[in-house]
C-alpha cells in the first residue's frame, strides 16, 4: 500500500514539473497538455487500481464533468487580474476565492434544484 502511494505521487509529480518546464518555452504546447484531463485520468487510474470498481469510475467521471463548471471561474478571472497588472499573488488568491464562491453558488443550486448525477 505504501508502495502504491509513492508511485502515485511520484508520476503525479513529474507529470506537474514537466508541465512547468515545458511552459518556460513553449506555452501552447503546455497549456494543451494542462488541458488534458490528465488529474482526472490520473485519479480514473488510481481510483480503479485501488478497488476495481467500475461504478466508482463512472460516478467520478460524470461527478467531474458536472463540477468542471464552476472552475471556469479560476481561469477567467486570474487573466483578467493579471492584465490589469495586479500583483501575481494577490491575482491568485482573488481567483481561487472567487472559484471558491463560484463552487458554493453551484453547490447550492444543485441542491436546491434537486440535481442528481
């Protein structure tokens, strides 16, 4: 178990700092593979890998896509703060925050509205 774990983190891992170091040079070229689902392919393997169980993998993937709106939010607000010249770190935590906001919003009509996925 704690050999599974450490694999994890470790492809988790150079997965990320490739991303960066290819961002240094080439930003299409990472901001493609960012878009790549590739932490839900990654959570897809390790959640069937840990229990075989398909249904698991389903719900996850549906329970994704349907909570993949709200993080819009992150990638539209970061840029336009950035463009405005706000600090980067304050940029940040104003779009995570804002994100955060977005996904309770959600959050909330999903459940007012009785939404079941």
């Amino acid at each position: 178990m704690l050999f599974r774990s450490f694999l994890k983190t470790i492809i988790s891992a150079i997965i990320i700092v490739a991303v960066s170091e290819i961002a240094k040079k080439y930003t299409w070229t990472a901001a493609i593979i960012v878009s790549l689902p590739l932490t839900s392919l990654l959570a897809f393997i390790w959640l069937y890998w840990d229990t075989k169980d398909y249904q698991k993998v389903i719900e996850l993937s549906y329970s994704t896509l349907v909570m993949s709106i709200p993080s819009f939010v992150f990638f539209i607000v970061l840029p336009i703060l950035l463009k405005f010249k706000q600090n980067f770190v304050f940029s940040l935590i104003v779009s995570i925050i804002s994100t955060a906001i977005a996904y309770a919003i959600f959050m909330f009509i999903i459940k007012k509205f009785n939404f079941n996925f």
